[in-house]
C-alpha cells in the first residue's frame, strides 16, 4: 500500500469483496431496495424480547448468512471489524460472540461501516486472507437510546431522519475477481458547532465535505470519475447542504451523488421525513444494493462515503455540540 | 509482517514508541505510580462543568503533552487511533475534535488501549511514519453511566473494581530505537457465562487466559521468555483466577505476572477493593511507568495483555451474560 497525498491510501493488491449479506426490518422490506436484502423480517423483534436482543441477533444472522453465502469456512476468517450505535456496541459484541473469530471492536457512529472495511482491507492488503466488516442499527433501539422510547409516542421533527433496522456485512480477501478496494480516505472530526441533534444531516454534511474535497485532491480524480459517489446517511437536507458545499468548493457531485438514507425509503409512499440513517443504513445498502450494481457492472466505480455523528445524548444535554466524521472507500470493479 | 500460528502477527519493522504521556486523577496521584505519570490532577472535575468534559479535558490534555513530548508536529502525524468507556466514545471524539487528524474511533471496553496499539502498529508495519494511540477512563463518568451516580454513594461490594481517572496515549513511529512492538495476538469474545456486573475480574480471566495461552503456542513461547506479563485491568480477584486457569493449562505465569489495576492502587492505604479497572488503568500504568522501565532497561521484554468486558448497563438488567475479550502485545527493546 501507498500513502498518497494527505489523507488516502492506495492499495496495490486490491483487497476484494468476495461476499456480501444484509438483512433488514420490515420498513425496509416495504422500500424500494427490498429486493436486494437477503432476508426481510416481518417483526423488528425477530422473536426475542428487547429490540436490543433482536437487533443482536440480526447481526448474528446475517454474518451467519455472509459466511455460509462465500463458502468461506469460518475458522479461515481471520479478523472481524464491526460497530453498531448502541451503547459500548453490545449488538456486535454480543452478536458475534459465538464466532470465535479474532475481533476489534470499533466506533464510528455511521460512519462505522466504512471504518470496518477500511481497517480490513489495511489488515487484507498486507498478507491477511480474509476479514469480515459489519455494522448493524435497529430503529427501536436508537430511538429509544438517543431520544425518547417508542412508547412515549414523541413526535419527530422534519429534520429528523429515521434509523435502519438492518445489518450489512461483507467478507474481504486477499484473492477473487469481485469488486475490490482500491483507495482509502481516512476522515478527521469536523466539528462546525451544530448542535440539534434532531439535524444529523446539517451536522455531518461539513464531515463529508472534508473528506470527499480531500478524496478528490489526494487521487487527483474529479467527482465525475465515479459513476457513482454514495453517502451514507446524511438524508434529504444534508445531501443539499452537501451539493452546495461542493458546489462552492469548485466540485459538482450533483449528477452522480446518491444519499444511502435516500435510496432506503420510497419518499411518496413512507414517511421517514429527512430518509433513513444509522450504521445499518449504508451498510445494508451497500451490502444489497450497490454489491450487486458493481457484481453486475450497472456501476463501476464508486465512492463509498459513510459519515457519523460523534455524539451521545448526554452531550447534548451537556449543551455540546455534534462533530461529525466522514470515511471514504473506492471501490471498482 | 508476517501472521504466525493461530491469532498472532509477527513485526518484521518493528513499530516503535517514541513517546508517551498521561495524566491522572487525584486518586492515582496517591498511589504508588504518582511519579510516573506526567500530570496528576488535583481535582477529578479540572475546572469544568460536568465528569465528561472533564474526562475529554484530560484525554486532549494528554494528547497534547504527548505530541509536545515527541517533537513531532501534528501535522505530520497520520493517524489517531482512540478510545473511551463513555457512551459512544465521546470523550475521545470530544476530547480530539481540534486534533485534526484522521481519526478511528475504536471500542475494546477495558482491552481498549492495546486494540488502539495492534491496529496502529499495522499501519505502521505498512509505511505510516506516525500514529497516536490512546484511551482514558474516569472514575465518576464511568460509575454514573455503568452503575449509580455517586450522589447516590451506594456500597460496593468487595469483588467491585475501581475506575481509573486517566488517560494514557503514544505515538508509535516506523523509525526510532525505543521499545518496539514485535508480535500482536488479537482476541476473540469469550463468554464464560458470568453475569455479576460487580465482578469484572472473574468475567475478564477466561479472556485473557484465552489469549495468553494462544499467544504462547503462537509464538512457540513460555511465560518465562518475558520479563514481565501484565494485564490489564482484572484487579485482585481476576489475576487470582488467571493464575490459576493458567496453572491448570500447564503455563506457570506467577512469578513474572503482575495487574496494572493492582499495581496503580496502594492496597493497604487505599481502598479500591479488588483494585483498579477501566481503559485509564493500562493505559495510564503503561505510558507512565511500564514504559520508563523499558526505557531504561529495567524491563526488557514485556507481554501487555488488556482484558474488557463488553457489556452495557442494559444488558445486564436484561439479563444478559458478560463477554471478554483480551488483546495482546509484545513490547521489547
């Protein structure tokens, strides 16, 4: 690997995504990406009793479903990277605690998706064979963790965006011919004083600005390199305030720039307001959706931009406010 | 770098560490170690409004002796690799949002601190010249959120393991003649069934005899071959059951073994019952007093193995059992 310009690394093995799995809640099977998910529930509770319990096994499911989808067996696996939103990651810590795979925890609120596969392919690029990244979010289990339980019945505010229930994982390795990592870009915290915490999208928009004008200068590629440059999950309002931020940078993303929190949720038909977020977000539709776009070449060339919100709800209580973070991975095929 | 046996990567550039820094709160300036530690606060709030500003006070204060330290300027530093006990980590995404440097946000409870070391040290095996890592831990953030606020001044119980007010970083560099990292041994979840949120110790010890023991056969090695194991943080209760565990495996760790949890705490003037805990704890002992005694030779070789729980306060009252995971590092000069 090389580092080039500030923040980027290029890799010159191409770490591959041999594998992919997603499964979601039933919100998500009524959007228009259902198709794309390996399973979709019918009961955001799967059975169990907590949503945290089920948002659990939901990882445990789909990096169940991942690993028997590659054929890859497990004790060849030799990393596992993955984070959710819930306190200290428990959803990971305890979904994948049968895996008995060598495991980092990690924390990037949604932005951990990306930080998953960008460690993993570091990890893949200099001698390892496979990893697994994987991230996870449920609707009912932020919620009631970040603003008010579901119960309380609260109304939400039209900034609001609506968290995922779903995980998305994927197995890299050091061989195969799928689409496969070519570049990095690792963000810095970006703190430009928000502080609504119902406005995630306003919050995270300077983040990906960062990081993509950064992207941008350290290849020395334009936005139109890529067919297309996904965030993920800045919704309706940060996706404007993104397209004008790179506007007034000198960088037009409009024609090829895509919001995964857009993508997830049909406008007109589910009322989300903002578009959908949380780690669970990108890394589902990654994992159905855009996988298969890039398996089947409808695309080619993406930019893969997963921004977080580096925030608990204690701080903003604590009158703080939001900084954000943004991660890139390119990824062709 | 090369990955040897099961679980283990072998250096073959030898990340080393340049610097170091810590500070820590008033209860560890009355221990044992108070020499070491490059500040030591008189007062665990430091002027601010609440526990968790003061907790992202000290990790940015850290940060900042440690890079004033080094020489290095910050610009030069490619990546910071951190975190915390708190709730989404906001004590170090706080405490580092003026850093400005690519940052990745990890999560390993307890284990934390090593995590922070394994994953900068691959980066560093593969051209990076500079990276931080840290992770901090506050005695009254941590008892709030995991247990009661202390207004309450509940009892502990005497298997109850005291929170470290600390933060301890370092910045490990490709090139330099100091300790360096020669072997990683990454751990899996283990989950022996203990459900006593009080007994951290006893949950933490199959963890780290899992990754002790595999750390051994790895690198075809004895407990005698380091001048020192050192764990962190499985206090009084913990160390006693991994002896024993370790015994019963056939690996006689005794006489070289000690616990930064018990060696931060005076155990007959301060009463920490089963000793000292929390990512402060190995973080703090190792950046002030394990590495000057490896700076000057007192110790040579020594094993860091950092243990955590991963668990939330929820997932106790919903019954759950508490998973360990320990990392591992092999630090010589």
């Amino acid at each position: 690997m090389k580092k080039i310009g500030k923040q980027t690394i290029q890799f010159e093995k191409n770490p591959t995504i041999i594998s992919t799995a997603s499964i979601v809640g039933p919100k998500e099977a009524n959007g228009p990406l259902a198709k794309y998910f390996d399973k979709c529930l019918e009961d955001a509770m799967w059975g169990e009793k907590s949503w945290e319990k089920a948002e659990s096994k939901i990882v445990k499911e789909t990096v169940n479903t991942l690993i028997s989808k590659s054929g890859i067996p497990t004790n060849k696996i030799e990393y596992c990277f993955a984070g959710d939103l819930i306190n200290q990651c428990i959803s990971s810590s305890f979904g994948l605690r049968e895996l008995s795979v060598p495991f980092y925890g990690i924390f990037g609120a949604c932005s951990t998706f990306v930080e998953s596969i960008q460690l993993a392919s570091v990890f893949i690029e200099n001698g390892i064979k496979y990893t697994i990244s994987c991230a996870s979010s449920h609707f009912c289990s932020a919620e009631r963790q970040f603003r008010f339980p579901l119960e309380l019945g609260n109304q939400r505010p039209p900034t609001s965006q609506w968290t995922v229930t779903g995980c998305g994982s994927l197995i890299l390795s050091s061989n195969g011919d799928g689409p496969h990592i070519t570049h990095i870009t690792s963000g810095k915290i970006v703190d430009m004083g928000i502080k609504d915490a119902n406005n995630m999208g306003a919050a995270m928009a300077p983040a990906a600005l960062d990081t993509l004008i950064t992207h941008f200068k350290d290849t020395n590629r334009l936005p139109s390199y890529y067919d297309a440059i996904i965030t993920g999950d800045l919704g309706y309002i940060g996706r404007d305030i993104l397209i004008e931020l790179c506007d007034k940078a000198g960088y037009n993303i409009k024609p090829n720039y895509n919001d995964c929190g857009i993508l997830i949720f049909d406008k007109s038909k589910q009322d989300t307001h903002s578009g959908g977020s949380g780690c669970g977000c990108i890394a589902s539709v990654f994992s159905g959706y855009l996988f298969e776009q890039l398996k089947t070449k409808k695309l080619k060339k993406i930019l893969l931009v997963a921004t977080g919100a580096l925030m608990n709800s204690m701080s903003s209580q604590q009158g703080e406010t939001i900084p954000g973070i943004a991660q890139a991975v390119s990824i062709e095929i």
